[in-house]
C-alpha cells in the first residue's frame, strides 16, 4: 500500500507538471472564448425574460441584427447616464454590437423617441481584439485592442482618416484612456463592403470604432456633440464590473415608460 502509495504522488505530480498554468486575470486586458460567450449569453436571456418592457420596447421597431443582450445592457447604461445629466442627446443612443462577426452590419444609431434605427453599418473592431470575432479588449496604450463600456460622443474634426469624431470613454479600467489612445470613430477602406467580399470578414484598426466610408458622415453627424455610445461584448469581466450595469431595472423600464412612453 505505501508503494502504491507514493506511486500516486509521483503520478499527480507528473500530470501537474504537463498542466497548463492558471491565467492571470487583468482589468486593463480581458479575453473570452466561445464557451464563455454562450454562458454570458444564457445566462443574460434568463435575466432578460423578468423584464417585459425592455423586450416590448426591443420588439416595437426593426432591431433586426442587434442582439437584444447588447440593447438591454445598452439601456441601463444609457439610463444611468441620463439621470447624471451627461447626455446632451436625449434621444439617442448607439450600439456596436461586438457578439456579432465583423462581415455583418453591427453598429447601429438609435433614435429611442421615434423607435428607429437611423443608420445600421458595418464597423472594424481592433486589430489585436480578434479577426471575424473580437474576443480580446484592452484600455492599454499601443494595445491595438478595442474598448468596452460606455462612451460620450464628443466633438469632431478631419485627421489623416478625414472627418472623425472623438469619443469620451467614462468606464475607469475599461474605456477611460480613449482620448489617450486616440480612439475614435472614422472612415478606413478596410471597413468597406468591398473589402468584406475579398476577404470573408473586415480589416481592423488599432481599437477604434472605423466605418464604411459612405457611412461615415451620416453616423458622424448623428453622434457628435453629447450622444451615448455603447461597445458591448458578452464579456463576464465587464458585464459584472461596470458601474453603469449596477442599476436596478425597474428604474430603467419606468424610465422607459415615462420617457418613452409612446414606444412601448
């Protein structure tokens, strides 16, 4: 017994030593894969299924494309920052829906007062946050790594990618280094439909939000100046350390209701 013993040890021993060493979570830089995806995923419908004027508002204009994980969570932050007076556009929101590939239309401008998308788009994820799918995100500098959380929609002017808006991201950890990054939303030809269709999926840039050029001025122009932008991802790390999530959802269906009371 004592030498079956002992052979036990040197077996677990042996087979430890071939295993994989723990990764080291990091607030600044998060990775999930595809059973992490669908987990969040479940586990958000399960969530979402209590709250029926979120889903009658998401059901009451053509939200084809947009998850409704990505509007839910959307309207929470969206709420929590009207109520702090940081919106100057009321009225609008956009979403860049990150559990969507790249080769579908997936950032969208919302018009909550009239139930309507204004604008749907193709749109590039950071180069070092994944090819079809972005799965990894950073707030690091020289990260080339697309951001999560919320943002405000600032001022514009015309760069070396020509017209371009700024963004203000407001989530410590998670979005605050935008301005340092030099992270905004612009025109690249590897966001173009053309590009899609030689490749499979679109070029990325180095974390900022990059559009079809035909879209750009039209998105732009709806953004700029004190809108609500929201990057989302099914992404465990942020969805439970966000701030502006920590809310409770009657509160944001009551707002809805009375704010929007026409919509639902």
């Amino acid at each position: 017994m004592k030498k079956l013993g002992i052979l036990f040890c040197v077996l677990a021993i042996t087979l430890y030593g071939f295993a994989p060493a723990p990764s080291k979570g990091n607030s600044m830089s998060e990775t999930i894969d595809e059973h992490t995806v669908q987990m969040v995923a479940s586990d958000s419908v399960k969530i979402q299924n209590n709250c029926p004027t979120i889903r009658e508002f998401y059901n009451s204009f053509d939200t084809k494309g947009l998850s409704y994980e990505a509007f839910y969570y959307a309207v929470h932050g969206f709420y929590q920052l009207s109520q702090s007076g940081k919106l100057e556009k009321e009225h609008l929101i956009t979403i860049f829906d990150l559990s969507k590939p790249s080769k579908e239309e997936r950032i969208f401008v919302i018009d909550l007062q009239k139930k309507k998308v204004l604008i749907k788009s193709l749109c590039s994820h950071g180069g070092n946050s994944g090819e079809m799918y972005a799965h990894s995100f950073s707030n690091d500098v020289s990260s080339h790594m697309t951001s999560l959380g919320f943002y405000i929609a600032a001022e514009t002017y015309t760069g070396k990618n020509g017209y371009s808006l700024k963004l203000d991201g407001l989530e410590p950890g998670f979005n605050d280094n935008a301005r340092a990054r030099a992270v905004v939303i612009h025109g690249a030809d590897y966001a173009e439909y053309s590009f899609l269709q030689g490749n499979g999926y679109l070029g990325r840039s180095q974390g900022c939000p990059a559009l079809p050029r035909g879209n750009t001025d039209k998105v732009i122009n709806l953004m700029k100046n004190g809108s609500c932008l929201f990057i989302y991802a099914p992404n465990n790390n942020y969805l439970k350390k966000s701030a502006f999530l920590r809310v409770e959802t009657n509160l944001v269906e009551d707002f809805l209701n009375n704010r929007y009371h026409q919509a639902v």
